[in-house]
C-alpha cells in the first residue's frame, strides 16, 4: 500500500518549486474519509489509508439510498 502512496503523491500534491529536500506537500500528508449520516447516527464509515484513496462511489450512494428509506434509528441490511 505504500508504493501506491508513492505512486499518487505528485498527482495529490504536487511539490512547489520552493520546497526543500526533507519537507513535504501539506497534501501528502492529509487524509481524509467518507462518512453517511442519518440523524445522530453513523450509518457508513470509510478512512481513507492515503491520499488519493476512496470508497467505492456507487456503494456509499447505495448506502445512503438504503438510509434514506429506513426510519432513523432502525439499523438496515449494510450492517
């Protein structure tokens, strides 16, 4: 996984022209996370491991499809 950070740290961040060896891209070193929501409830959690990494789009809109339909605070077929 770690060679793929490396590989998407130009693509994420791209270094500028001032920077010094040993410094590194604010970006590189950020990652961020998908979350779903249904009132106070957390119904979908993604961290992203590094930058650049994702959920898959289509299942995170399911999920959310799926918590749209369910009254708040019954549980659905994801967990």
């Amino acid at each position: 996984e770690w060679m793929n950070y490396f590989g998407v740290v130009n693509k994420v961040s791209p270094i500028p022209k001032d920077m010094k060896f040993g410094e590194f891209p604010e970006g590189v070193l950020r990652t961020g996370g998908t979350f779903v929501v249904q009132g106070d409830d957390v119904v979908y959690q993604w961290t992203d491991t590094i930058p650049g990494n994702h959920p898959v789009i289509e299942d995170v809109v399911t999920i959310a499809k799926n918590a749209a339909k369910t009254p708040a605070g019954k549980k659905g077929s994801w967990f």
